[in-house]
C-alpha cells in the first residue's frame, strides 16, 4: 500500500468511526483499529490526532462541496437540492464536519478556505435553484448561498441525533422552498 493509499485508509477510517459512534469515539487507537493499522502505522502517517482531524475536516469539507457543485449542475437543481438534504441527513458525513469544526481546535487558516469554498459551491446552487424558478435574487446570491448552506448543515445536524423524522425533513425543504420564492424576482 502506498503513502498515499494508507493516509487515505486511516482519513475513510476516522470518517467512518465519527460518522457511526460521533467524535468522541474518535481516539486515535479506535481510528487505527478501524483502519485495520497499528497505532504507530497512523502516527507515522498523521503527526498526532490534530494532524488527522485537519485531514479529515479537509476531506469531508470537499466531499460536501463536491456535492453541492454537483447539485447546482443538475438540470433539476430543486430536485437535486432536495436529494441531497435527504443524503446529507443520512450519511452523517456533514454532521461530523460540523461538530469537528465547533468541538476541536482547529487553526482559522484550515477552515476558513474549507467554508469559503463550501459558501462558494451554495451560492452555485443558490443561483441555479433561483434560476430553475425563473427567478433574480432579491438579495446577493451568495446571502441566499449561505442561506441554504446553515440549512444544510441545521438538517445534518438534527438528523444524527435523532430529531429529524422523514417528515419534518421534508417540511424544512418546503421552508427552503418558499424561503427561495419570496427573495427570488
């Protein structure tokens, strides 16, 4: 296994292990025992657990941006939105972002262009979700981009713990909705 390969193993690993059990699961022996590594395997990879966190804060921070970009290309980008709210809610991925980004003490340089892409990828969607309804922003676009990411990460958040039924889900969508319709034109 390459370098490459075996950081990328112990990052899926981390995401997993957060994902499933949550961050307070995520000591560095759990991590490597899930990577199927030794302990000094992972160390030699990540210079300790805050060098692992920023990997993996930085990996899902992309997957999610990804995500969103892929969503403002679709040809239906409210039903693409919708999608992924629900996928979101189910991974845990972006939860796990979030609660590493408010419990950990992470330096500003690793998050502030991780949130700045992620703001620049929603107001994509933003711009496409409006455009879909033949609609102007009211507002800068990219207000409504951060809009739509805080709801994005509200219903990931929820949803891990529990308190987010497919039903309420499907009313926060709505709100996005007609949220969009009253600052389109």
């Amino acid at each position: 296994m390459s370098r490459a390969e075996a950081a990328e193993r112990i990052t899926r690993a981390a995401i997993a292990l957060g994902t499933a059990e949550g961050v307070g699961a995520m000591s560095l022996q759990a991590i490597a025992r899930t990577a199927d590594v030794s302990k000094a395997l992972l160390l030699y990879h990540f210079a300790g657990k805050t060098a692992l966190v920023r990997a993996v804060v930085e990996a899902l921070a992309q997957s999610s941006e990804t995500r969103l970009r892929r969503a403002a290309s679709a040809s239906d980008a409210m039903d693409a939105w919708r999608t992924l709210a629900r996928t979101e809610a189910a991974s845990g991925e972006l939860a796990l972002l979030t609660a590493l980004a408010l419990e950990l003490e992470l330096e500003p340089e690793t998050l502030v262009p991780l949130r700045a892409a992620r703001e620049t990828a929603a107001t994509l969607l933003a711009t496409a979700l409006l455009a879909g309804l033949r609609l102007e922003p009211r507002v800068p676009a990219v207000m409504i981009g951060r809009l739509l990411l805080r709801q994005l990460d509200g219903i990931a958040a929820s949803a891990t713990r529990g308190g987010l039924s497919a039903s309420a889900l499907e009313s926060e969508l709505d709100v996005a909705a007609l949220a969009l319709l009253a600052l389109g034109r």
